[in-house]
C-alpha cells in the first residue's frame, strides 16, 4: 500500500487500524480476512538437519529458509516468513512455534533433525488449529509417490506386487514408507546405516519401531545389499555414492531406482541404468525426473489456506501425489515427474487437496 | 529476485543456497552480509495493550504490527516481520522472542502491558546480542523529548528550570520521564490514576518506586490538579477528557500541554489553547503538533542496524530527539515536531543514532 500523505498514514496505522483490530477482536475468524495470515507461512527450522550440510545451526540455515520464501511466492503466491531458532530442544521448538502460531495460516517445519522432528510435528498438529507440515518428510513423500505412480506404469508393474526398499529412516525415509504403505505398496524393506530395520534389531529408535508395523512383513535381517537382491525399487535418502553397478544387477528386471541424495545420489543415474534400472529418478536437475520438493509443498499450503482447512491429512497427500502425477500426461522412462515450472502443478495439487478439504 | 527457470531456481534454492549457508557457518557474522537480518525487524506483540483498545490479545493486535511494517518500509526502507504471541506469559513471551531472534536484525516489542513490557524488554535486551526497543515507551519518549525541546525555545524557558507533570505511569509515561530526566529535566511529577506517585504512597508497583528516585524530589503528595499548580508543562500518556480549562488557567504562564491520550485527548488542544496554554501537541493528525511515533523507530532501527549497533542506547535516544527537533529549523507554537513525510526526518534520526555507534 503507497503512503503519500497523512490520511494515507491514518489509514494504514492509527486510527484507520482500529478498524479491523475491534472486528477481530470481536470475532477471530475474521483474521482470516483481515490479516496476512490468510496467505502467509512461516518456514521454521532449528538448522539441525540442512539437506547435504548437516547441523549448521539458524543463522546458517536462514538462506535456505529464504530461499523457500521465495519458491512460495514464485509458485503459490504464498507469502512465507522464514523463522529460525536459536534452540534445539525438542519442548523449546515447541513453546516457540506455538507462540508465534497466531500471526501464520500455516507451519512449514523445515530441516530438523529426526527423531526430533517427529514429536515436534506430531505435537504442533495436535495443539495448534493451523495446518503444520514437516515438509522433509511430507513434500517428500508425495512427490516421490508421485514419481512412482508413473514409474509403475512405466515398467508396468502394480503397488500390490512390487518389493520396495527405502534406504533411509530419517524424516524423508519415514515420511516416504509410511505415505507409500497407505497407498498401498504392500512389501516394504527400510534399511538404515545398520543395515534392515527388523524384528531382531536391538537399538531401533521409537520411531523405527513404528515402521515395523507397516514394513519387512516376512522379518528380513541383512545388509541393504541383502535387502536390494530381487527387489523393484530402491529409494534412496540417506547418504551418496553407496550402490554399485553390482547392486542393481541383483534387483528385479525393469527396476526403478530413486537415488534421492543430494548433492551426491547413492548411484549416478546414467550408471543406474547402464546397470539395467529401466526408470530413475535424483534429486539433481541435470538428469531426467528431478525429485524436487517444490512440485508439492507449495500446491499444498495454497489449498488448505485457500479452504481454511485446519490439518494437512495423509488423505490430502495422496490426492496432491496422484494429481501431481497426473500432470504427466503420457509417462516415459525419462518422464515421470512434471517440470517444476509446468503451470498446471500447483493448480492441480491445491485443486486436489481443497477438494479433500471440502469433503 | 525472478525464478524462471531450473538455473534460477538452483541459485535461488538448491544446490545455491549452500553457498552462504556454509560461509555463515562458518562465521556467523556473515548473516548480516548474506541473510535478511540486514534489514529485517520483528514487530512483536502480545496485543495486551494496544493504544486506545486494550487487551485485544494477538488476533485483533496482528493489523497494528502488519500496519507499522509497512511504515517501517515506507520511512526507512527496513522489512518489518509482524509477530503475535499466544501468550501474555513474561517468561513466556521471553522465551519465545530469544528463540526467534536469530531470524531478525532488531526487535521492536509494541503494544505490551506495564509493568510485564519493563521486565520483558530489559531481560531481552541483556540476553540478545541486537537492538531490542519497546516502541511504546522510547519511540514514544524520543519524539516528546524532541516537542520539549523546541517548545521550550517557542515559550522561552529552561528545562533545568520548569514543573513537569507526567500524567500515566504506564509504559509511555515510565519511557518519557527516564528519558527527559536523564536529558536535563529536574522537576517532575509523575501522576497515576490515584494521584500523585509519592513514597507516602503504600500501593506502588516496583516500576513506580523505580520512578521515584528521579521524579518528586520534594515529595509532594496529591491529586493530578494538585501537581499541575503551578506546572510549566503536562504531558498526558494515560485517558482522555480529564483536563478541564481551569486545570490549565491554575498552571503557570505560557504552559506547555502535550495531551496525548488517543483518540481522545486529555483535553482538546483548542480549548487548552483557549485557556491559556502556548503549545498544544496531541496524538491527533487533525491537530498541529502530532506526537507520532513514526518519527522516531524507522530511523532508531534504520540507525543500529546500518551500523550494526548490538543495542539502542539511551544516549542514541537523546541523541535522536535532538536531530529530531533539528528538523524543524524555526520553532512555533503551531511547529515544534516535524512532519512526518519530511525525508530530513530519517535522515537526520539514523544519522544522529549512527554517529553515537560509531563512538
């Protein structure tokens, strides 16, 4: 708003703001029309868990958070606060991301660390009336359903049939195993630096352990070598360089391979296939179908804002990874995820999730 | 910055964004360079006491903070960040705002209730390494400070010399009488609802006893009528319509009324006028002399952040008040504060501010 003169300044502050100050202090709901907080998300991070850096901290993480700002802006015309705290203390997140809750329509937590960010996003959901979303687990989830629901056409393979292996149980890991069991992959293996998480295993985390109720049905104890022998997909986000040519050539025939790492993937994509993998996916832009969180996130908070929905439900992913995949309209081995820039994205992936929202 | 394309897109986000957040991890201070901390204030608020409406709480209070954001932007260029809190727990609120703090470059807390806003503004003061100011009381404080000093060159009188009375003990009335106290001013009275603030007085707040070592030397005990016998000056920060003319004709020659109470004023500026006093400024835009606060922060905030000041001290506020009133190069009764789309105004606040950091 331009402020020329003194009636300009006595609208946009005082007396003029006393205005929609008394309507929403008489009625809440009206900050929804009234404030910014009908387009505004805060971006939130702890920077113990920057993708590729690691524990940097909040001042070094605030780049990254701006940089997310900026991708709201360009693709949702959300207006994204990047907020960065000084604590790492699971209850301290928790006090702070409720406090400074009432100025946002929506929490975007970014890069912390697991397990932490569980209890962290869990709690946040449960307390606050705003949509909460930790998108390291859940933009990740529904762009690499995406990604798989073309790549099963692909290779023409069905959900029901196909043995997953998900190299990772971190936030992108767990947010990927349990979005994708939902939908229905039925014969899912989630390994980490320790190898298979199964049964057997002694040090798993809470966490892990409520991945074994939706994983490794048959108990399954070995290597992610062990793991990969026979399997059709790999999804990989966890550390680089860590398939061989050998690895893959010990998976099933028409293999897909999602070697997420970033900046290094766990096996470069040309040698994936070289090795046989008929469809793979990275979260490089110089190769074919880039895993790229902002083909969801953004799609996403503009269509609970838009229907003022209180909750991003895993019913809300689902819808936004098959209308994300639906953008693609015929699926190649070099494309199974649209363009980031493809302007149909982010009106079919908050179409998609208002519609949920509605019902 | 324009995303449109991958190469934009990878500058803007990833793999880009690692640039500056490794060089900030390692050297924090890089965040100034290379991060939004730059420019950026949070303007944060728990709406427990926002000017002429009260415990409004942090909806209603989130259109105050959105609107001197855009004056924050309007007269110093600087980017405000609007923050409500959900809690109007000193500890609390506290907490919250040292957990946000790396996000920003300086804190302004506005709109907080005596005696919580002294407690929360020294505590965060002491424990953040950047500018925190309480706008209520030394924005407010500053821009009088700056009316005094040239309505004591329009009326012809000292400030070593004359009667103040400060009516409200509040935050406006507790940063007014630090400041003009601590700028030379050695006869004050501070006046509350019940009357004068005295040591024979049994109900006072610690704030209030605080105020006591600088104000009433004499101890004078009392109804505001009383202290304002033979005063030189009132400054009213508390209700409206309390002054009525012969409250005025019992002061001393050539008075000096800043009734400043909004809307309403403690009296209104004509009929003090009318009854004898020589300046009258109000909080009224439809009235000379407006006491605006939007006189003072941008060029505060514009002034230690540009020089990269760890805090606003009280020899800046001084310092700001009088390059405030050196605005107005010839002082009268109907012009003693300048007005507020004068471009000297931020100039000459942030300068005066920087040359005090430089020291």
């Amino acid at each position: 708003m331009p402020l020329r003169n003194r009636e300009d300044l006595s609208i946009a502050y005082t007396p003029g703001v006393a205005g929609p100050a008394l309507a929403i202090a008489k009625n809440k709901k009206l900050a929804y029309d009234f404030t910014s907080t009908k387009n505004g998300v805060a971006i939130i991070s702890d920077g113990s868990a920057v993708l590729g850096l690691g524990n940097i901290g909040p001042e070094a993480a605030l780049p990254i958070m701006e940089g997310k700002a900026v991708l709201f802006k360009r693709f949702a015309g959300l207006d994204g606060f990047p907020i960065v705290l000084a604590t790492q203390d699971t209850e301290e997140i928790i006090a702070a991301v409720k406090a400074i809750a009432p100025t946002f329509g929506g929490i975007n937590l970014e890069d912390i660390s697991a397990p932490r960010c569980f209890e962290i996003e869990a709690r946040l959901k449960k307390e606050l009336s705003i949509p909460v979303m930790h998108d390291d687990q859940h933009g990740t989830a529904v762009v690499v359903l995406a990604g798989l629901i073309n790549a099963l056409k692909v290779v023409r393979k069905r959900k029901e049939n196909v043995k997953v292996v998900v190299n990772g149980a971190g936030a992108a890991g767990t947010g990927i195993t349990k979005l994708i069991a939902l939908y229905g992959f039925k014969n899912i293996i989630v390994c980490d630096s320790k190898g298979i998480v199964s049964k057997s295993r002694k040090d798993l985390t809470e966490n892990k352990k409520r991945l074994l109720k939706i994983t490794n049905k048959k108990n399954l104890s070995g290597t992610l070598s062990d793991a990969l022998r026979g399997a059709d997909i790999f999804i990989g986000v966890s550390q680089g360089n860590l398939l061989k040519a050998e690895d893959i050539k010990t998976m099933a025939n028409r293999a897909i391979i999602f070697a997420l790492a970033n900046p290094t993937p766990e096996i470069m994509p040309d040698i994936a296939k070289i090795a046989g993998a008929k469809v793979v996916a990275s979260g490089r832009s110089d190769f074919p179908n880039q895993v790229n969180n902002v083909l969801a996130y953004p799609g996403i908070f503009k269509g609970v804002l838009e229907s003022r929905a209180r909750e991003i439900s895993d019913e809300m992913k689902i819808a936004a990874a098959l209308a994300l995949a639906g953008v693609v309209k015929k699926s190649t081995a070099d494309r199974i995820i649209p363009d980031p820039f493809d302007k149909r994205v982010v009106i079919a992936v908050s179409n998609a999730v208002k519609k949920i929202a509605r019902r």
